[in-house]
C-alpha cells in the first residue's frame, strides 16, 4: 500500500450548499451503491469481516455536521450526481476509504477511519459478500494489487460510470496528491464493469458464520477470571452442605469428551472397505470407499481434523445455507485425501455433512473448508462430490458405482455429450462450468453413467452438484432422455438463480401447452422447481417459451411453495404477450386438472378448462385465480 496516495485534504470550494437532511436523503436513497463504492476502494488486505463493517461505517459517517459546500462538478449535472447531496456523501465515502488504507505512523495520530469501526458491530459473527466466480476472485485480486489511489480511480470508472477528467477531479478533491498517475496505474487492470455489480462486491447481501468458538470461549474465560474467581469462592463459602448441586453422573466441566477426542486423531477415521458398496443394498455416501494418493498422510488428515474443529481466523469457511459448520461427533468416514491440480484435498462424511478441506501444495497458507449437507443422499444425490475448481473448471470426485461420465451442453439438446475421463480413484477430468457472468449462451451439465443408467447433474457453486430431472412432480425421472432434454434448453439459464441456495434437485415440468392468438403455433409453460437439502428454501419459477425462442421467460416465481411439487402439483401463471401484430394479451394457462381460470383487476376475463387468452394493453396488470376440478381454487404465481 503506497504511503502517498492521500495527500492533505484541500480546502473545500464554494458551491451548492448541502445540509444534513439532502445529503441523508441522498445517502438512504443510494445506500447500497456507496457501500459497494466503499467496500471496492477499501485494501482487501482488512480482510472480508473488517471490510464489510469498515464499508457501512465509512458509509454511515458520510453525514456533514452542518450546511457545508458541496464540490460539484460540471460532469454531475445530470442524473443521479446532479444532486449535490450525493455528490457530497460520494465524495466523502471516498475520501474515508482512501485514509482507511493509509498505514498507521508512530509520530501521528491515527484518522478515525483507520481504526476497526466502533459501529457496525456483530458480536459472535463473521459477515461477508456471497463468494463468487473465478472471474469475480481474479478482478478482486488484480485490484488489491493496486495502490488505494488506483483502486478508487477504476471504481469510480467502472461503477460510478466518470469520465477520465471527472474521476481526476473527485480524486484530487478527496486528498489524492496524484490523479493522474492513479488513473494511469488503474489502466494496468482491464476493465470489467460488469463484475463490480456482482454479489462478490455487494456488502448488502451477506452470509453469515460463526466466529472461532473455541478461540472466543477461551478469551472471555481469560477476562472475567478475575471476576469469576471471587464470585465462585464468595458463593462456595455461602453455600451449605456439598456446595453446588449434583449434576449426576456428568463427567466434570474440564473433563474431555471421549468422542471429541477420538474424532481429531486421524488413526480413527472410517475407511470402508473398496468393495463394501458390491454387496450393500445401500447407495449412498456411506458405502464410498477412502480414495487418493494421501489417504494414508497421517500429518495431513490430522491438520484437515483439526481445522474442522478449531478454524483459524485465516481459514476461508464455508457452507451451504443450513448447514452446521461445527466439529464432527465422532470419528468422520474419509472418503478422498489427495493432490488435485495445485491443491492438496481432503473429503470425509459425518452422515449429516461433507467437510472438504484445502490447502496448497507448497503450505498450509491460504486454506479452505468447505461444508455441504447431504443427508438422505442416495443414488444420483451421492453419485459425485466437487473435488476442486479452478479457472472456472470443476473437477469432481464419483461414487465407485460410475462407469462413465460426460460433459453435455443443456443449451443444445441434440449434441452429443464430451466424454470425461476417470482415473483410478473415481476422479473426472475437468469440465468447464457454467458461465457465471455476460451472456448465457451454454450452460454446461454433468451426465453420468452407471449400471442404473444416466443422471444429469448442475454444478450450483456448492461442494455437491444439483440432480437434474423432468416430468410430472409425482413421478420426475431423469432428464437425459432426448423429449427431457429439448424440454430443458429453453430453462437452462434460469438455473443461475438457483446459486448457493443449497439445492438439492431440480425438475422441470411442462404443465401445459397454449395455441397462440395469432396462429403462430404453441407455447410451452413449464414449471421449474429446486428442493434444497434443509427442507425450505424451494424455488419455483413459472417459464414460458414460444416458438423458435432461444431461451424461456419467467412469468412467475415463488419461494416455500408447494406448488409444481410432490406435495401440491397445483400451478396457475399468466404473462402478458405480444403477437406478431402487435395486439397484447394476457395468456395464463393452469395445471390439466384447472376447470375454470378468471383473470381480475386491471384485465377481466373468464375460462372454462386450464387455458385463458384475454386482448388487453401494453402494461395491464391482473390476478388470476383457478377452480380445481376436486373443487379447490388456486391462485396464480407472481
């Protein structure tokens, strides 16, 4: 980090005048785009935690104390920097972030910014962004190497969308001694404005994980010691008779869990025989055998044991949502430890949970573990484990019964699929994963063989991939069929929506099929449902496609629904089309077992059996409500 970035701050121009309650105004209305600002100018050297608070802190500070000018400039006339409030805040968000990446000097006293925040504060928690791609982890590591004059100069390019001459203005009127030689240093990184936009940089949207617990239990047994110590002898001295009360037959507070004990030492791991799933009734996780070339590294089990127990505060965490991330019960079943590209990787399985830890080859430095929930997983839901990503290519581990597998493009249904090799320990050869940001123009599956048949699986960006199936809700077979698969193409895309949610499986189901007002020939509405591992969290989107469309549209969605499900298999969902004439309509189309749809509100219109088609105007808005053929009525998605 250059000492020089932030020179001495000038001496504020006459302009707009700005009061507290414009620029508080200004500052709730774009809140989450000047936390972004100050999260991205911010040395990620701070670490995630410290980042986020620091970037709602510097945020929250941005308030003048009194009427003050503001430093517009003539390029903020128009838009949202015409307001001189946000102009303001903007420029003040700036200026903190910048004096936040300063070292801190012995012979001065430190700025207030940089400081840890006094306020936000979470207690017992670490808060960070949703992790993203390898494209977002490059940018973020191309920008830290920047110095904090540069990483604001191609912020403010890219996300504030300035002018060369503009950013050089708002920079020298932050502190920044040298504007110009700032922005020539931001050149070295291409731009990718995109990706500043992408939840890797949003610090409004958070996941949320525990703190060491055993680090943080021990530190505050150190500071109430004192305290604790004349509390408990003043109690024991008052209390007559034994003292405290029995506790039957628990061991005492220091004692060790026997279980604890045995699930760090690494000679005690399961490791299922190589042939055990040949003869067990059972596919799941339970019956893989321990695989790798360092299944047998004692030093490095005990490490990856000892992680899961106890992460450090440099250990990169983390877990799908409603997953445990504490130490296992008892001694964990291994099921890989080996070198996979650049990284040394171990997988074990608690029967709730599968933990991966990852360290590099050359250290320990830079380690990762990672959690996922599987329990219930059988058959295709246990058939394949993410070894490694890396460069956007996923490598995965298999179950022993997988006799082929392929990388199939769901984007073009009639290809054939690109056959991944195996080695000997079940491991693929990479396979590209799906596009993440820009255009979704292929979305990349997983197919796999076996002497069941093939499953198609997604890699959702969690350690286990999603299982990829179609038809009606009640009995969904596998979408590797040649009908299944042109029924995904159009939906592919829509899995991106379905990110780190924890799912478990998806379906897509064609309820129904509508004749278009114009004779243009049929449309498909197909629902597309993800289960996830915890229970709730279901997604469920409405899509509709018409003919000769290269992707779906989503007419509506939902969340902790059951519709489109085994439970429910009701579905009601209408989207205003345009035809090749240029009349609007309202198409709503219901499950086959809807005998009456009536459109209210804004379009009114009735049907008998699950199809509606109502002439309307551009923009008309409606609710929908359905009668079941068993009597029930049924509301329409939104």
């Amino acid at each position: 980090m250059q000492s020089q970035d932030v020179a001495p701050r000038p001496t504020a121009s006459a302009g707009p005048v700005v009061d507290v309650a414009q620029a508080e105004a200004a500052l709730v209305e774009h809140y989450p785009r000047l936390v972004r600002l100050a999260y991205l100018v911010l040395p990620p050297s701070l670490g995630r935690n410290r980042r986020v608070l620091t970037a709602h802190a510097l945020t929250q500070r941005a308030l003048p104390r009194r009427r003050t000018p503001s430093s517009v400039i003539p390029a903020q006339a128009t838009g949202r920097d015409g307001d001189p409030g946000y102009a303001f805040v903007r420029l003040t968000v700036v200026r903190t972030a910048l004096e936040a990446g300063l070292p801190l000097r012995r012979a001065a006293w430190p700025k207030r910014s940089q400081l840890p925040p006094l306020l936000p504060q979470v207690w017992g928690l670490r808060l960070f962004p949703r992790s993203g791609g390898a494209d977002e982890l490059a940018l973020d590591q191309r920008l830290s190497a920047l110095s904090s004059a540069a990483r604001a100069a191609y912020v403010l390019r890219g996300l504030e969308k300035l002018a060369d001459a503009d950013v050089r203005r708002v920079l020298k009127a932050a502190g920044v001694g040298d504007p110009r030689a700032a922005l020539a240093e931001a050149d070295r990184v291409e731009a990718r404005d995109p990706l500043l936009h992408s939840p890797e940089f949003d610090p409004c949207a958070l996941h949320a994980r525990p703190t060491d617990l055993m680090r943080r239990r021990q530190h505050m047994k150190a500071a109430l010691a004192a305290a604790a110590a004349v509390a408990v002898c003043g109690a024991l001295l008052a209390l007559p008779g034994d003292g405290w009360g029995p506790e039957g037959p628990a061991a005492p507070s220091y004692a060790q869990n026997p279980a604890a004990v045995a699930a760090l030492d690494p000679g005690k791991v399961t490791r299922v025989s190589p042939a055990a799933w040949r003869t067990s009734a059972r596919t799941d996780l339970s019956v893989w055998p321990a695989r790798g070339n360092l299944a047998g590294d004692g030093a490095l089990l005990r490490r990856a044991l000892a992680v899961w127990a106890r992460p450090g505060g440099s250990v990169q965490v983390s877990a799908t949502p409603g997953t445990p991330a504490g130490a296992p019960p008892g001694p964990p079943q291994l099921l890989y430890a080996g070198d996979v590209d650049q990284a040394r990787v171990v997988l074990f399985y608690d029967g709730l949970r599968i933990a991966r830890y990852a360290e590099p080859r050359d250290g320990t430095g830079g380690a990762a573990l990672d959690f996922a929930r599987v329990d219930g997983a059988r058959g295709a839901e246990a058939s394949a484990v993410v070894l490694d990503r890396a460069d956007g290519n996923v490598r995965y581990l298999t179950a022993p019964w997988v006799t082929g597998a392929a990388q199939r493009d769901l984007m073009k249904p009639a290809a054939t699929p690109t056959a991944l090799t195996l080695s000997a320990d079940g491991a693929t050869s990479p396979l590209a994963g799906p596009a993440r940001t820009g255009a979704c123009a292929s979305w990349n599956a997983l197919q796999l063989t076996d002497a069941g048949g093939s499953r198609l699986m997604t890699d959702l960006g969690e350690l286990t991939p999603a299982h990829l199936t179609s038809g009606a809700p009640s009995a969904p077979h596998e979408a590797t069929g040649a009908a299944a698969l042109a029924n995904w193409a159009p939906f592919a895309c829509s899995l991106t929506a379905m990110r780190s949610e924890g799912v478990r499986s998806v379906n897509a189901w064609q309820y129904a099929r509508q004749p278009l007002p114009d004779a243009s020939g049929e449309a498909a509405w197909v629902c597309t449902r993800a289960d996830t591992w915890r229970g709730d969290g279901t997604r469920v989107l409405a899509q509709f496609h018409t003919p000769g469309g290269t992707y779906g549209a989503v007419a509506a969605k939902a969340e902790n629904s059951p519709a489109c499900g085994a439970r429910d298999s009701h579905v009601l969902a209408g989207v205003l089309w345009k035809s090749g004439t240029g009349g609007w309509y309202l198409l709503a189309a219901g499950s086959k077992d809807t005998t009456t749809v009536t459109a209210t509100g804004g379009v009114t219109g009735s049907a008998k059996g699950p199809l509606l088609a109502v002439r309307t105007g551009q923009g008309a808005q409606a609710g929908l409500r359905g009668n079941l053929a068993d009597g029930r009525s049924v509301t329409g998605l939104r």
